[in-house]
C-alpha cells in the first residue's frame, strides 16, 4: 500500500521565524512516533521566503517542501518570479502548481500551467498538480469537463513515467468551510484515476483539498483513490496538521 500524503499550504502566511517553530514543534510532536513515516509522506509548502529556513531543518528529516509557485523559465527577464531552479538548489523537491488562486487572481491559463509543469519534468522536481472546478461550474454539470480539460491541458506532452501528484480541490471548498460530499469525492477521483490509468501514467496519486480538517479527514481518507490531502487553513496549526495526519 503506499503511503498516505499530507500536503501543508500555507500561502501568504507565516514569516520565516514562524514557520521554523512550526516546523521545530512538528518535528518534536512526531519525534516519538517512531513509525510516523513508515505510511505517511508529508510535504510543506511555505512562502517563497521560508524555503530557505525549511532547507535547513528538513534535511535529513522525510519532511518534504517546496514552493507554492515557480516560473516556467528558470532565470531570465522575468521580475518577480520565482526560479524551479533555485528551489531545487535549496533541496526542495515538489513544487505546488496550478492552485486556483493562482489561476484565479494571478490569471495563469492551461498553457502556461503546463509549460511550467514541463520545466519541473526537466528539472525532476515532483509537482502537486491542482486542478478543480468553480461552484458555477458544478452548478452547470461541468464538473468533469472541466477537470478532465485541466488534466488533459496540464499534463500534455509529459513523460508519463515520472511522478505526478494531483489535487482535486473544488474551489467552491477552498477556505470555506464547505467541503465536498464523500459521493462528489468519490465520483471525481474515480474519473480521474480512470484518466491517468487509461492514459498510461504510472506513477500517480490523487490528492483532495478544500476544506479537510481533523473532523473531516477520516472519512474523507476512506473514499477510494483518495491518496492523501492538500491542506489549506487546518494545516496553519501544528495540532491540527498533526491530527490530519495521524487521521
Ligand atoms: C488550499 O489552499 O489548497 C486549501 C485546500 O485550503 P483549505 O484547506 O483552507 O480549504
């Protein structure tokens, strides 16, 4: 069976100092869980100033991190982007793409969405894909139209090889509150898994986000080919991240 992932986002929050101590706790409270990553993965994704703190207390931990963004060219004219490249040279090893903010506030289309995903297949860095539908969107019954699109957009021209992680994440259940039904879940993770499987991917997991907290996160774990989860808000604390992940 292979292990369970618990995704942290934390976007525009926690300084540097903080998210050391976060780490520093985190670290502390799994200390004595001698077999806390025998089945679980766990990957953080601070903002871009804290890679560097996370760099150093990561290391030689199986605390994975990485950042929230990066660029699809690693240097260049390109004020204010953030460079895969770097990221790499700090340890990092994933790499968040395509979250609906992103899309949403910052614009970023299917085709930009891929190119960066082709510059971390170059790079060998392991991105967490995040596709998902508006309330719009569900309202209409697009649902799985427009996730397959993302999907199909994003991943196109990839090495089907490499390791791909996927989030789901229903933006109508980002910061909500509101979080999808197990049925909802159930249904797109199905399409989704049946997408990558029948398209030949073959190292893949399938991750929801949008709302997940420590109520929520058993149940939510249960559905079929849920592989673990993006955490938006619960993962802020380390109590509440802890919980989901021991979930
Ligand atoms: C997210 O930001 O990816 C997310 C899932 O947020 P939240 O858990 O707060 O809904």
């Amino acid at each position: 069976m292979s292990k369970k992932i618990f995704a942290a986002n934390w976007k525009l929050n926690k300084t540097p100092e903080e998210s050391r101590e976060f780490v520093i706790q985190f670290k502390n409270q799994i200390f004595q869980n001698t077999n806390f990553f025998e089945n679980r993965e766990v990957i953080i994704f601070p903002q871009a100033y804290s890679l560097e703190a996370l760099s150093s207390l990561c290391a030689g931990t199986q605390i994975g991190f990485g950042p929230q963004n990066v660029y699809c060219e690693s240097s260049g004219a390109f004020t204010g982007e953030n460079s895969a490249e770097v990221s790499k040279l700090l340890k990092s090893e994933f790499t968040l793409v395509g979250h609906s903010e992103r899309r949403e506030i910052f614009k970023e289309t299917d085709d930009l969405i891929n190119k960066k995903l082709q510059l971390l297949q170059k790079l060998e860095l392991t991105p967490v894909f995040c596709i998902g539908e508006t309330l719009s969107q569900r309202e209409a019954g697009q649902t799985m139209k427009v996730c397959l699109d993302q999907m199909s957009k994003g991943l196109a021209g990839l090495n089907k090889a490499r390791r791909l992680i996927v989030a789901y994440e229903p933006v109508w259940a980002i910061g909500t509150g509101k979080v999808a039904t197990l049925d909802q879940v159930k249904e797109v993770h199905q399409a989704l898994y049946q997408y990558l499987n029948e398209n030949s991917y073959s190292d893949f997991q399938l991750l929801y986000g949008g709302s997940v907290k420590p109520e929520n996160a058993n149940e939510l774990l249960s559905v079929a080919h849920v592989d673990g989860f993006l955490i938006g808000g619960a993962s802020l604390k380390v109590d509440s991240f802890l919980k989901i992940c021991l979930s």
